[in-house]
C-alpha cells in the first residue's frame, strides 16, 4: 500500500503541471533594533513555496534564514511586506488569527528540538493534537517516523536523533499543510542528521506537506526541489534541483 | 488528561522544594490571618454565651446602705428589666499554709440559691445553706491555686470579725472572668478570692439588715445604658450610692473588651503584613518562575495555543501553589488560634470555650492570598505571554555586562574572580536583586515586631513597677482613717516606712464628656508610691488644682487649664471644679491625682486616709503578715512583688507563644526568599556553573559563586530589616492605645541582634538546602543540550 501510494505520488510529480504557491511572501523586510543599532535581518526577500515541494533554505549563519521562516510561520511579524497563504495576507492579521494559522497549518521543528522536558514522547505529541482540528493519534504520528516504541519514553531517556524524529512526529501530526524546519540536524552528528533528514522527506512525500528546511550545510541542498541562497538578508539565487537524491545518500 | 494539565502536575513535582517554599510564605499570611481572626470570634463568642446563658448584668451600682424597698423604684426606671439587690464588700482571708494575706470580694447569693442575674456556673458542690451563715461558695481559679475542696475552711476577717467558713461550692460567674483585686493589673489566683455567702449572713456581718449596698440591672433589648446609668445616680445619691455604671465599664468585661480590642488591632495589622508580604514574594518568585519558562511559552505559541490558553496554564500553577499555601495556611491557622484560644482560657476564666473561627475568616484569608497571588503573578504571566513567540524561544541574549567600577583594575585587583562575578551579578539586575533584599528585609522587620513586644512589655514593668513603685505592700483600709493610723502602721513588725494616700471615687467631667475614676490624694513629694511620668520621672504635686494622665485628658478632651468637674460620689458628695494643671504620660490605666490636703479639703474632712504604702524589711514579712491578717480595719493586702511576678508568668505563658509564632512564620519567610531565589538562580545559570566545573572550577567555588549571591543579599536586607522592623514596629505599639494600656515604643538592640541572627541562620539554612543540588550538577547533560 504504501508503494501504491509512493508510485502515486512520484506519477501525480512527474507529469503535473507547475503546482499551485501554498504560500507567497512578497517584499519581506526585517529590522531588528532602531537608529545606530538597527540590525536589517531582511532585505526586502520574495519567496513562494509550492504545493507539496521541498525547499532548502540555504544561508551563512546570520544571514536571515530563521527570521525569514519565523515571518513565514507567523512566529513574527515582518517590518514591511506581505506574506499570502490561501488567499488571506497572514501579515495582516492579529494576534489571534494568526495564532490560528499556526495552530491550523504550521508544523515547525527547531534545532534544539524544543520537546517539553516533563512531557513524554506521546504526550510532547498529543500537545499539538489536542488543539488541532483534524489530528492524526499521537501514537500515529510516532509511527512515522520509526518511534512507535518510544512513545512513554521522556525527552532525557532519548538520544538527540530520537528527540529531533519525536519533534517531527509532533510537527506533522496536526497534519499541517506547511512544515518548517529550522536546521534540524543542526545539533546532531551526520549519520543521525540522516535518519532525521529521512523522517521528513517521507513526510514530505508520503503527506505532500509544503517543506521549508533550513540549513547552512550545502551538502543538504541536494535533497530538495528547490534551493534559495540567502545571503545579508536578501536572496541571492533560486535554483531548481534537477539532480535530487534520497536523504539515505547524504552525507557530510 | 490535557498535555498541558499532565505537564502542571509534574512540573509542581519537579520544582516540588520551590513549590513548597512559596506555599510556606503563603500559609504564615493565611495561619497569621485565621488565627487572629478565630481567636477573637472564640474569645467574643465565648464571652457574648458565657454572658448571655449566665445572665450578666447590664449596669451595675453601689451605694452605701440603702432600703430593699428601692428595688421596686429601681425596677420603674424605664427600660429596666430585671433588678437584684445584693450585699458586697471585701474582706481579708487566712489561707493555711499560706504566710501572705488574700483578699476576697465578697458577694451575697439570695434565698433562692442560684441569683437572678450574674448567675453562678457551679463547677462542684452546691449552693449555701442560708441556715448555716458559714457557708460559702469559692471561685474556682481560688480554689484551684490553693488546692481548697468541698469540705474544706477558709478563715475571714469578715468587718473586724474573725471567721471560720465552710466550703460547699466552687464556682464561676460572669462577673469575674478577669478575677482582679482592687488596684491590680492581672489576676493574682493565690492573693484575690471571690465568696459568695447566705444574704442573711452577710448581712449580719456588715450590718445591712433589710438593706443593701450593691445592685445589678439588666436591661430591655434596646434601652441606652447610660441614660439609666443617670437615673439610677440620682435615686442612689442620698443613700451614698457611688456611680452607676454599664457592663462596659464594669472591670472583668473591661479588661476582657480591651484584650479583644487588642487582638484586633493586632488581627488587622499582622496579617496584613504577612499577607502582603507573601503576596510580594509569591509575585517574585512567580516571576522568575515564570522567566525560566519563556522558551516553553513561544513554542506552545508555535504550536497554535493562544495567549489566554498559556496565560492560563501559568495562572494554574500560581493557583495550585496558592491553594497548597491556602489549605497549609488554614489547618496552621486553626490549630495556633486554637492554642491562643486555650491561652486565653487561661487568662480568662470561663466555664467553656468556644472556639468557632468563623468559616468567613477561612474564606477571607483564602480568598485575599488567591487574590493577592494571581493578581501579582498575573502581570508577570501577561509579560511573559505577551512577547512573539520567535522572541520567546531565542536563547535570552547574552547578559550585556559592560565595564563597570567592578571591572576596574584597582577593584579587580582586590577581590578575586568568583567575587567580582557575585557582584556582577547583584548589580547587573539592580531590581530583582533589589526584591529578593526586600522579601528578606521584611523577614527581619517581622521579627523585630514579634521581639518588640518583650521589650515593650520589660520597660512596662520597670517604668510601673520598679521606678514608679518602691513600696512592697500597699494596705486598702475599709474606711478612711486619721494619719495616727501610718504611726500603728509603723510600729508594725519590719515596716521602715509608711505613706498614706486617701482615694476617692469621684466622676470627672468636661464639656459632654464624663469618666468614673478613683481620684487620689497623695503628699506632695512620695517616697513610695511615686506619681511618675513615663516621660520625665517623678513630679512633684503642686498645691491646687488636678495632675491627670494623658489618657484621661484625652478621654475628656481636657487640656492644660481645663477646669474639670468632679462629682463627688461619696462622703457628702461635694461639686468641685478644679484646674487641670498638670499632664503626665503613663503606660496603665487613667489616673489622676491631688494633694492630700486638698483632697481632705474638697471632702470637707479632717486629714484622713485610706490606703497606705509600707516599705518592708524582707526578713520580718512573715511576722508582718501575720500581724495583717488579725488588723480589723485591712480590706485589702496589695504586694508588689507579687504583682511583677504575676505580670511576669502570664506574660511568659502567653506572649511567648505569640514571640514563638512570629519567630517561626518569619523564619518561613526567609526561607522562602532565598530559598527559591537560590535555586531560581541555579535554574538560570547551571550551564554557567557547569561549564566553569569543566574548566576546573572546585564544587566549593561554584557554591561559593551562586550561594554567595544569596548570603550578600541577605547580608544586604539586614539593616533594610532593621530599619523596616522599627517602623512597623513602633507604629503598631503607637497604635496600641487602650484605657488600659499604652504600648512603650521601644526596642532593645538585642531584639535587632536576634532578629538578625535568625533571618541569617534561615538563609544559610536554605543556601545549604540548595548546595546539596548543586553537588548533584550533572556535567554532560548541562553541556550537551540547550534546554
Ligand atoms: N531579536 C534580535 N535582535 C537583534 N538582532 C537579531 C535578532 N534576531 C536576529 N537578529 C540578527 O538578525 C540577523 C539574522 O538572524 P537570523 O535570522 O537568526 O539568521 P540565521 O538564522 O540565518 O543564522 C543576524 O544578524 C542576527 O544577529
Ligand atoms: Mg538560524
């Protein structure tokens, strides 16, 4: 079944047209700070991010990456600019919207992971599904990405690659139509910064969830549709990926 | 369960020590609080059933000798509901095995048995036999203090006559809840006795046959006392009656009223403070509680919770914290007002004791901590809530040190590197450290109050006991007497010196205002009985006019040059004005003095005297003594000593207690402070203090960096506390302000030296209780994730 699925979606890939923008940032500026200490984080950035593809955000660190995808996530507000997702400016709206579109929409994962400490796996899970409106079961999410028999398990009894594949599942369980990652193998040593890389290229294949992956590893690029060069806050190239391998052939 | 619910409980378990510091500081606002509050609703609700039940009287007069036949137009002044003539006066006991004389109020029971009013609750025995004229009835504290049974006799002087009295009860009244003999300050158990005899005998003894010289009222529901206090004065005034007065000036009730009426000064004032100050610390520690969770906070904002939903989760956890303190607060409360009730009882005697705390004083302190704790922590909830979730989530930015006179070489040079890091830190958060010195300032000035209280009642009995009185014994007479009678005093065994003094019972008025007093006349210059100014010592009386304590001429809003009205209520019941020509401050009571002579003077008699102060050889007390108990014309035997001892052991028993309480409450609140500043503080910098480990710090020198921090702080707050403490202290004693005592303002400094010495020892106490965790640092982990 789940090569059906699979075959499914790489036949849907290969002969679909250009697939619909799930969400498009327009003229995104960032200023951190004002007068002598103003810190431009952004620089007036564009940005579309594609029904069901994977983007690799690549950028020096300080380069704006995180502020770019905290804007697009609606963790912040952007100085000026626009942001669009499903026909609505997300930039426009309040507090309350906006906390609605995260809770409705967004997936993130961090690279400190960012588990509660005194929640247990399935529960640093249900924490999302709780309050989503069409979740998937915590022990589901867990399921794929490989952790089924880790749910009781705290964050301390899990090894980094574990915590970061828990953060995943909780992530995608909401089922989210965008997942954000900011340099999730960040903290993480090569061989587990595979296996976690794995866990979101299924999802993001086995779901068709909108994929936004930050890093400031080029070897990374390799894996994604799309890669976008963030240099001092403004983009410098947009390159579409004609040779994408599996995560499992990564390395660095 | 909710996530969220499931992450509240383990994260209480988790910060479990903290959990139960905060809830200590708020149980010593909510125990102070309920058992105040329970102990003045016991003690009025004991007193208001004991009353009620017992039939109290409303007024109460005393005359001369007057018809029983006046019964009858007593019971027709309007609003009057029950009259009862009785016959009452004192007399002087012999108590076997016992050297001192006692004296005793004694008090006639009608036909009947039980009286009307101001009924006996009998504890033992039964009502005289008024057959037999040597029956009596004991009070029970009397009876209790000499071991005396049923069946047991007490020897009289009974109006120059010697008699043999036969025990057949042991009893409690109304009247006598604070059992006080004339002149005195505390009840004296062993030395003042209450006897209740056959009206026949009494009777006879005093020579009131068909007459009586006492008479008790109780009134209809409604009726102003005072307005028949007025009518009565001016049946009785031609059978010498000597002031009518209500159950509120009456002695026993005024003394318990006034012990009420101090509990609730104190009620209203301590718990404030405690809960204030819990409040204050509830708020602090809350607030950097809640600091350490900003991470936590923007990622359940990441993930879609809103602010009311984190918000609330927060306000959950001070809830939880607030309801332990509450609950722990309650139950301490309950059982400190129940032993304070039971001192009380003590004090006081009454045939039972309610204590019934009100359910409201447990909801009103419940609710003012809740209130108090969500309220303060709200503001810190709504901060942490209120910043972007990307802003919540960063790592806080490093801590801007800039170059500061800490980091110049002259001081660098002197202190070394953990040292100038403890400062650093103090200084690098001027508020928070600021707070922290305040929650445990107010630790020391919660001290200060408790231990003032031993100061101010000390100085209290060397100002009134030791430099105002330097006779031993002070002799009422039954009747005024010629100053012949200080030469037989003299000649008595071991007295060296001997003053008289002539009291009168007088009602001073001015302007609107009246007060029923014992005026006393006193020699010019008193080598014993001293009339003493708190402020300046001795004075000297001058001839004419009235010398009157600041408390009287503020209960007649007199000054100096009024010219107060005296009604005369006995002899021949002479009208005077007099000057007020002096003011003088005193701690007890509201007297006012004249000379001997003009005393003698206003009464239109010969130079008389009632009352003598004798100084005593302390080796033939014995024989002195003995010699008393046979002189006819001794109502009353006074010794000062006695006195202070007494003040001394019911001052021990209870105020003790209280100094015990406070001491430990206070004691809670330093714990609090620096207990959870300390670990909020490891909180924050454990991968500080871990990664100095690593790089070769010693255990001793990363306690010595986050502890130090703490002691500093408290080093800090100490002279804060002081300062605080006497304010707040003195405050409270001036607010102090009864008819029967003014509270000294002072503080000892070794008050200051204890109060400090505690606060430090709870703060090492509890740096010490953290050290232990900073033993168990675990390296690795602080270093490998970024929690
Ligand atoms: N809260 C902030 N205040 C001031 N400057 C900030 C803040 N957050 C980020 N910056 C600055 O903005 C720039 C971009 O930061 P960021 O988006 O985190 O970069 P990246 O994720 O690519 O490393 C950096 O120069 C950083 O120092
Ligand atoms: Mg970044």
């Amino acid at each position: 079944m789940q090569t059906d699925q699979r075959e499914a979606d790489d036949a849907r890939k290969a002969d679909a047209p250009p697939a619909k923008t799930a969400l498009s940032a327009r003229g995104l500026t960032k200023v951190y700070g004002t007068g002598e200490l103003a810190v431009w984080a952004l620089r007036g950035v564009d940005l579309d991010l594609r029904e069901g593809e994977l983007v690799v955000l690549l950028g020096a660190s300080g380069s704006g990456k995180s502020t770019l995808l905290n804007i697009v996530g609606g963790l912040d507000r952007p100085t000026e600019g626009s942001v669009h997702f499903d026909g609505a400016e997300i930039t426009r709206f309040n507090d309350a919207r906006l906390t609605r579109y995260r809770r409705d929409h967004v997936g993130f994962v961090f690279q400190f992971y960012n588990l509660v400490p005194s929640l247990t796996a399935e529960e640093n899970v249900a924490l999302v599904t709780e309050i989503a409106p069409n979740p998937m079961k915590p022990s589901e999410a867990l399921g794929l990405i490989g952790l089924g028999d880790r749910q009781t398990h705290f964050p301390a009894q899990l090894s980094g690659g574990e915590q970061q594949r828990v953060a995943i599942a909780r992530a995608i369980a909401k089922r989210p139509r965008i997942l954000l990652c900011d340099e999730p193998t960040g903290a993480l040593d090569s061989q587990t910064g595979v296996v976690v890389l794995e866990a979101i290229e299924r999802i993001n294949r086995e779901l068709g969830t909108t994929t936004a992956l930050i890093t400031h590893n080029a070897g990374i690029s390799a894996m994604a549709d799309r890669v976008i060069r963030l240099a001092d806050g403004a983009i410098q190239d947009v390159s579409i990926n004609g040779h994408k391998i599996a995560a499992s052939e990564l390395s660095w | 369960m909710h996530p969220l619910d499931r992450k509240l409980f383990r994260d209480l378990w988790h910060i479990k020590g903290q959990v139960l510091a905060i809830a200590l500081v708020i149980a010593t606002g909510v125990g102070v609080m309920v058992q105040s509050l329970g102990a003045i609703q016991s003690l009025q609700a004991t007193a208001d059933a004991y009353y009620e039940r017992y039939h109290f009287a409303d007024v109460f007069a005393h005359v001369k000798r007057a018809p029983k036949s006046l019964a009858r137009r007593i019971a027709d002044i309007p609003g009057v509901q029950s009259v009862e003539p009785r016959i009452v006066d004192y007399a002087t006991l012999d108590i076997e095995g016992f050297n001192e004389p006692a004296t005793t109020y004694l008090s006639s029971l009608p036909d009947l048995g039980q009286p009307l009013l101001n009924r006996l609750a009998l504890v033992s025995g039964r009502f005289v036999d008024h057959s037999n004229p040597d029956e009596v009835i004991v009070n029970k504290r009397f009876a209790e203090a000499h071991g005396l049974t049923i069946g047991g006799t007490l020897t009289a002087v009974i109006n120059t006559t010697k008699r043999s009295l036969r025990i057949v009860g042991i009893a409690l009244s109304p009247e006598h809840v604070y059992a006080i003999g004339p002149g005195a300050l505390m009840p004296d158990d062993k030395r003042y006795a209450v006897l209740w005899m056959g009206e026949a005998a009494l009777a006879g003894a005093f020579d009131l046959d068909g007459a009586f010289n006492d008479v008790t009222l109780t009134l209809l529901p409604g009726t102003d006392p005072e307005g028949v206090v007025q009518r009565l004065d001016t049946l009785l005034a031609r059978y010498g009656g000597t002031g009518a007065y209500a159950r509120k000036d009456q002695i026993s009730n005024w003394f318990l009223m006034s012990e009420i009426d101090q509990l609730k000064t104190m009620a209203r004032l301590l718990p404030t403070i405690f809960l204030a100050v819990a409040a204050f610390l509830t708020n602090m520690v809350v607030d950097r509680l809640i600091a350490t969770e900003r991470g936590v906070i923007g990622l359940f904002k990441a993930f879609g919770y809103s602010d009311l939903e984190v918000g609330w989760h927060y306000m959950k956890l001070v809830m939880v914290i607030s309801l332990i303190g509450i609950a722990l607060g309650a139950l301490l409360g309950a059982a400190l007002g129940h032993l304070t009730t039971s001192l009380y009882a003590e004090m006081y005697a009454f045939p039972f004791l309610l204590f019934r705390p009100h359910p409201a004083s447990f909801v009103a302190a419940g609710a003012l901590s809740l209130a108090a704790a969500t309220l303060g922590t709200a503001t810190a909830v709504r901060r942490a809530v209120r910043l972007a979730p990307a802003e919540a989530m960063r790592p806080p930015a490093p801590q801007s040190f800039s170059r500061s006179f800490l980091s110049s070489g002259r001081l660098s040079g002197f202190f070394d590197q953990p040292t100038r890091m403890i400062f650093r830190q103090v200084f690098r958060w001027p508020v928070r450290s600021g707070l922290t010195v305040l929650g445990i300032a107010m630790s020391v000035a919660v001290l200060i109050m408790a231990l003032q209280w031993l100061d101010s009642i000390n100085r209290l009995i060397d100002v009134y006991f030791v430099a105002a009185q330097r006779q031993d014994v002070t002799v009422g007479l039954t009747e005024v007497r010629p100053p012949s009678v200080q030469e037989a005093f003299k000649n008595l065994p071991g007295v060296q010196a001997v003053e008289g003094e002539r009291d009168v019972d007088v009602r001073a008025r001015f302007g609107s205002r009246s007060k029923r007093l014992s005026l006393a006349g006193m020699t010019e210059r008193q080598g014993l009985f001293i009339v003493y100014d708190d402020a300046g010592g001795a004075i000297d009386l001058p001839p004419g006019g009235l010398v009157i304590s600041s408390k009287l001429a503020e209960i007649l809003g007199a000054e100096l040059g009024s010219r107060i009205t005296l009604d005369v209520l006995e002899g021949q019941r002479p009208v005077v004005d007099v000057p007020v020509v002096r003011i003088f401050d005193t701690y007890i009571g509201y007297p006012a003095y004249m000379r001997l002579e003009a005393v003698n003077r206003m009464m239109r008699e010969t130079e008389v005297v009632n009352r003598v102060h004798l100084r005593v050889d302390p080796r033939e007390q014995d024989a002195l003594f003995r010699k008393l108990k046979d002189t006819p014309y001794v109502a009353a035997v006074t010794l000062r000593q006695a006195s202070i001892d007494m003040f001394n052991e019911t001052m021990a028993r209870t105020l003790l207690v209280f100094v015990g309480i406070f001491a430990g409450f206070a004691a809670a609140l330093a714990v609090g402070v620096v207990y959870n500043s300390a670990r909020i503080a490891l909180s924050e910098r454990g991968r500080e203090l871990a990664t100095l480990r690593v790089i070769g710090f010693t255990r001793f020198e990363i306690s010595y960096i986050l502890l130090g921090q703490s002691l500093l702080l408290t080093v800090l707050a100490l002279p804060v506390g002081c300062f605080i403490g006497n304010r707040l202290a003195l405050g409270m004693a001036s607010s102090f302000n009864t008819e029967l005592y003014r509270i000294p303002a002072v503080i000892e400094p070794s008050s200051y030296g204890y109060a400090m010495l505690l606060t430090l020892g709870a703060a090492v106490l509890s740096a010490l209780l953290v050290r232990r965790r900073l033993d168990r640092l675990d390296l690795i982990a602080v270093l490998k994730t970024r929690e």
